[in-house]
C-alpha cells in the first residue's frame, strides 16, 4: 500500500470483526474494527480506541490524515514493477508461485533484459529478468521455495 506516497508493506487477516495485521517488520498485532455509520469505523488496537473515516483515497486517525492507495501485488502495473530509474530496482513476486531456478547470486553484476529468477505459478514457467543494468545487492530467492505475491525476491542497485 502507499501511505502517503511511501511504499509500506501491510499483511491483513479477517476473522468476522477482528483481523490481524502486520506492517512491514512489526510483530503482528489485533484489531477489532466496527462500522460506527457509513465510511467511519471504530478500531480498538492494543487496549486503544480509535475513530477512522474515509473519504475517498484519504483516512483521518486522531485528527492526522493520511494518503492511502491499495497495491494489490496481483495486479500487474508497468510503472511499478518495472521501474528503470535511479536508485534500487525491486523484484516482485507477482502472484503465489515456486521458484525453479536462481540465475544470479548475490553480487553478481547484471545487464538490462537479463534472467534472475525463474518462477513457476499455475503451471506455467516465468522468468523474471533485471530492467536495467546493475549488481544484485539482495537475493531473497531460493530454488524450490514457494513465494508470495508481493514478496521481494531480489533487488538491484
């Protein structure tokens, strides 16, 4: 999800009222979140009552407002899965899958449309290949692991 324009990773559960969730590296934490009226909610966290109403892509907690936008890590977007600017390029998993083969190590330097990963999900083999040239500085991909959507298999500086 993008919270006010930064990326963060958020791992939700529903069971009837309560869920658990899970943002980025936190330890996994329960809700119970109510309907009060239409896009307002009560949310009791941790012994804390709060109040959130949505409006729109906006969520207001405790008088702050925040931008939210949902990234459902299924749906596939050009600009987010294969940016080829400055800085680190993350590989995504884009849908629940196995990983076959690792085509790079940790290190290693990589040209533009070269193979990283090969994943196979609903029967069909998928390579995953580096946008630009670079060095892999993480490798979080292991051959005959099962991924999620959404999880960061390598990233590229």
């Amino acid at each position: 999800m993008l919270l006010n324009g930064r990326e963060i990773r958020l791992d939700w559960k529903q069971d009837g009222e309560t869920c658990r969730f899970r943002i980025e590296s936190e330890e996994e934490r329960v809700a119970d979140i109510r309907p009060v009226e239409p896009a307002v909610y009560s949310a009791l966290v941790d012994g804390r009552s709060y109040q959130a109403i949505v409006d729109g892509n906006s969520v207001s907690i405790a008088g702050r407002t925040f931008a939210v936008e949902v990234i459902d890590p299924r749906r596939w977007k050009r600009e987010r899965n294969h940016q080829a600017g400055e800085g680190f390029q993350n590989i995504i998993a884009s849908m629940p899958g196995k990983v076959i083969r690792v085509l790079v190590s940790a290190g290693d330097a990589v040209e533009a449309g070269q193979g990283l990963i090969v994943v196979e999900a609903m029967k069909m083999q998928n390579e995953m290949k580096a946008v630009r040239a670079g060095r892999v500085v993480t490798l979080a991909a292991v051959a005959g692991a099962t991924e999620n959507a959404g999880e960061i298999l390598a990233t590229i500086e």
